[in-house]
C-alpha cells in the first residue's frame, strides 16, 4: 500500500519545524558553553556563581580529558545512590509525598531503576502510578532526567572542544559545564514547557488518586500527580521515562495533537541543535550542517521503511475478511498497538524519533509493530543512537563514525586521514573501534545468554523468531539507554533486573571513556593545513560516505540476528504462517 498523501505532509511538516529550530538552538548552545553573555545572563550569573563557591568549583579551572570523566563517574555515582536510597525509603515520604501510601521498592528493582535513570536510560520494569510515589518521581526520578541529560550534553560539548582545540591539554570544567546546561538550557525551557503542556491538559497536582464509579457501575481509580513537570524534560532531555506506566500514550501525558507535535519536537531539538554548535565552534557551519544532513537522511529512511509497513497492515488478516484499506471512514494498516486518538503516521514517526533518540518515550507499543515496521526502531537503537540521538550522546556517536568515515577515505587514497585539520592515527582509531564494539558486544552477549538459559527464555510470552525480537530489543534499548520496550517480555525478575541494569551502565560509561579519551588525543594535536591530498568533509559526498559506513557496520554487526528475528518474522508472516 503506498504512503498517503496526508502521511507525507505530516512527515514534512515536521521535518520543516525541525530544520528552522536547528539554527537558533544551535546558537544558544553555543554562546552557553563558550562562557558568552544569554539573556538569562542578569538573572542567572549570580545564581552560577553561588552554586560554585558553595561547590568550591573555581570558574576558570579546566580538566584533562581524565579529570573531566572521573568527575562526571563521581557525580553519577553520587546521584544513582541517592535515588536507590530514596526508592529503598519511600514507605515513610509522608501522606503529602505519597498520599497513596505505596510501599518501598524491592532491591533488585530498586538497582535497576537507579542505574536506568542515572544513565539517561530510563527504562521501566514497573508501572509508574502504583510503584513511586510522588517524592520518588520529583526528587529521584525527575532530577535525574535533568542531570543525566546534561552529563551527555556537556560530553559532547568536551568531545567538541577535543576537535577544535589545538596543542590543547584541558576539555573544559565539568562542574562548570553542568551547571550552565541546567540553569540556562534545561530548566527556563522546562518551565515555560510544563505550563504549555498544563495549558494543553497535562496534568499538575499533588492530589490523591481519585476513585470514581464508572457508567457500569465498576469501581476505577483515575492516577494524577505532578505529571507536566516531569513530561517535559522527558522529552527535552531524551529521557523517556512515563509517569505513567502507558507513557506518551496516555491522555494525562499526551493529550492532543498540538502536544504530539511539541513532544516529538522537543525530543529531536537539543540533539539537532547540537550539530549546528559542533559546526560554529568548529569555525564552519558546513560541518555541522554535513551532519545533520547525515542524521536527517537516515531518520527518512526509517520512516519510509516504518510507515509503509504499517499502513501495509499484516496480510494475514486479510483472508480473514478484515478491510485494511485506508479510507475516509477507517484508518486501515496496522491499528493494533497504535493510540487511536493520533494514528498510524503519528505513532510510527513518534516510534522512530524516540528510538533515533535515546528518549524512550511511546505513544504505541512496537511490539504490535509488524516485524518490518518493529525492525526499524530496534536499528536505530543499536546503531548507537545517533540519528540526532540521545542529548549530546547522539553528536559525539555520530562523530565516532565520522572519523571512521575519514579514516576508510584516506586508505582509499593513500594518505594519513585528517578531520577538521587534525591526523588520525594509530591511537585515535583503537579508541574509535573500542568505543563502536562495546556497545554490540553487550546487546549480542546479554542476548545469547538470555536465549539459552531458562531464566531468561521462561519470560517470553511470545515464543519463536518474535521472541527473540522481545529479548534482542531489551538489552537493545537498555545497551543503547533509550529505555523503550518491545513489551512482550516479562523483565521484572531478579535476572533481568540485574543484566539489563549492567547493560545500562555499560552502554553509558563503558562507552564514554574510550570517546572522551579520543577527545583528549585529539586536543593535544596541532592542525595540519588543507592540500590536494585532504578529503573533504563538508560536501554530499562525506556525507553518502558517512551513512554508507554506519549502515555497513550496522549490517555486518546485528543482520545474523535480525535473521533469526524480524527478518524471519517477516518471511513467515508472508508466507501466511501463523507466529
């Protein structure tokens, strides 16, 4: 079935909106981390400046690429013990924090929250509403969206600096970088946000849960709380995390189309954002563009493998006699799993800009996806999510693969390949291949260990090639911290409490410690001028190669399995077996 007309301008007005922020938040981004007057600057300065002589933090004292990460580990370590804490406890939060009285989080639970939210994960082994309490949902699990999304915003602002500096030693100051992130990016934005989306419907209150009799005469508790506060920064900073166990799909969280639109905005707009700074501070905007315009490119291609799948629907329903033409009266495609209220284009773009991302957030449950339509997300995840990705994760993945990209160039032509003037050499490729295992590694080891061992297999609810799907997708979506799941995959119990917690931190820090030292290498470098020799980097030509490399890579690493998962999935459901 080809893609309606209406499906395409959806696409593009999106992708338009997206296009026009990218400039302006580039800007900013780039006038906060270069120490440059905002105009928040009046308000904001002595705030930044108390918060850093109650610190002991000295303004103008940078870090080594080394000082910078054991900073940001001793931060993040700090912050994941004091959420477990706070689960561990929430019994006594008190009638105002917890007015439906909800008991203390279990360990192993408790551990794999604290690790999912401290890594930007956020994945959710339980339903929101019946599990925190509002304490647990402000304190921890909201705080920590702002401060796990400014760790990656402000590494891939030292990645940068690493780029751009010459005969450098320092990458900046974490504490420094982190500071300004929340005071003059995440929070002004997430104020205004909120009160846009309480405007909208979201709901903000600290009142009970309110218990209502239906028409039917049944009993039913409506869940509430501090909902708009907690929405906006899941999206603005990629966290995903729902205070609500259906997420975006909920009516509290997302209650129309305008806030649809706004969500899916807000998830893209940071990481966008990013690339036009990484272009200004590298002194050429065509750099920056060049990546986005790389970004862009595959986020297009998810979709227009997504959503014909979708509007498709599965043939096997046809001999059925079910009509899934799309008409005027119907939706037709693939409606299960979809929130009616915004359809198939609506929730198939949601699924792939927050699996692009690492945000997480759903307003669908790709577990109903058909296999094709369900692949796509589970790619953009393990491609490391850098389709714009996760908030600063997704600019310094994506230039991984660039100097991959430029290191394949130059042994086409014979010479040592340069990036932005600086060699790359022996050093700065083992980072750059280390940092590119680590992460399938982790997704296909914690994968095959969970097929074949019963407690790992005994939580399939769905068992043959989908099966897989579910398992493959979990320690995916963990590995890649994005936190959306497949469903279908019973993951509260004690072994995958425990492995996809692990995979979390591995995805997160495992992964950073190889790109920031790449960083390091990179900054003491000098920079060698342009011949006829260099490739350039600034032209569609860099950019074909750069997507060409992330989808071979992709390919070669994760095909075998997605050949024994949707790819066989799919085979079979054409084939007219049932699965």
């Amino acid at each position: 079935m080809p893609v309606t007309l209406n499906s395409v301008v959806q696409v593009l007005l999106y992708v338009v909106v997206l296009i026009l922020i990218t400039k302006p938040v580039g800007l900013y981004l780039t006038r906060i981390f270069s120490g440059e007057r905002t105009w928040l600057s009046p308000i904001l300065v002595p705030v930044e400046r108390l918060f850093y002589r109650l610190a002991g933090v000295k303004e103008d004292e940078e870090q080594t690429w080394v000082g910078y990460v054991v900073a940001m580990l001793i931060f993040s370590l700090a912050g994941m013990l004091l959420l477990y804490l706070l689960e561990r406890t929430q019994q006594w939060h008190g009638t105002f924090f917890n007015p439906q009285g909800l008991s203390n989080v279990e360990p192993q639970l408790s551990f794999n929250t604290a690790a999912s939210f401290t890594t930007n994960t956020n994945w959710q082994d339980y339903s929101g509403e019946t599990t925190m309490s509002y304490l647990t949902q402000m304190a921890g699990l909201a705080f920590h969206n702002f401060v796990s999304a400014a760790t990656g915003i402000v590494l891939a602002v030292a990645f940068v600096r690493g780029l751009v500096r010459r005969s450098a030693q320092h990458l900046g100051n974490f504490w420094v970088d982190l500071t300004r992130c929340v005071l003059y990016l995440l929070l002004p934005i997430c104020i205004v946000g909120a009160l846009v989306l309480v405007s909208q419907g979201v709901v903000q209150n600290f009142n009970p849960y309110t218990q209502v009799t239906t028409l039917e005469g049944v009993k039913q508790v409506i869940a509430q709380g501090p909902v708009a506060s907690q929405e906006i920064i899941k999206e603005l900073g990629t966290n995903g995390g729902g205070f609500f166990n259906a997420n975006s799909a909920h009516p509290f969280e997302n209650p129309n189309a305008l806030t649809q639109l706004l969500e899916i905005l807000a998830i893209f707009s940071i990481g966008a954002g990013l690339t036009y700074m990484f272009g200004k501070m590298a002194g050429n905007t065509k750099q920056g563009w060049v990546i986005f315009g790389a970004m862009l490119l595959l986020f297009v291609l998810g979709v227009a493998i997504a959503l014909p799948a979708e509007q498709a629907g599965n043939p096997l329903l046809t001999p059925l006699g079910v009509n899934q033409t799309v008409t005027d009266t119907q939706a037709g495609g693939n409606m299960e799993g979809k929130e009616v209220r915004f359809g198939i284009t609506q929730s198939v773009l949601f699924a792939v800009v927050t699996t692009d991302a690492s945000c997480g957030a759903v307003n669908g449950f790709h577990d109903s996806y058909t296999p094709i339509g369900g692949m796509v997300p589970l790619t953009n995840i393990a491609l490391g999510e850098i389709i714009f990705g996760g908030v600063g994760s997704g600019l310094y993945g994506m230039l991984i693969f660039a100097i991959l990209a430029v290191f394949i160039a130059g042994l086409m032509v014979g010479r040592t390949p340069e990036y932005l003037g600086k060699k790359i050499e022996q050093k700065e490729m083992k980072m750059a291949a280390l940092a590119i295992l680590i992460l399938p590694a982790s997704i296909l080891g914690f994968s095959a260990v969970a097929t074949v061992i019963q407690v790992g297999t005994s939580s399939i609810l769905n068992p043959g090639p989908h099966g897989l799907s579910e398992i493959l997708y979990a320690f995916t979506s963990t590995t890649g911290n994005n936190g959306s799941a497949f469903a279908g995959l019973t993951v509260n119990t004690p072994f995958y409490n425990w492995t996809l917690g692990f995979a979390t931190l591995i995805g997160r820090f495992a992964f950073v410690v190889p790109v920031m030292a790449l960083a390091g290498s990179l900054a003491h470098k000098r920079v060698v001028p342009a011949s006829v020799g260099t490739f350039p980097t600034t032209g569609p030509l860099f950019a074909s190669l750069l997507v060409g490399v992330i989808l071979i890579v992709g390919a070669l690493t994760y095909f075998p399995a997605y050949s024994l998962g949707p790819l066989v999935e799919h085979l079979m459901m054409l084939s007219g077996k049932v699965f």
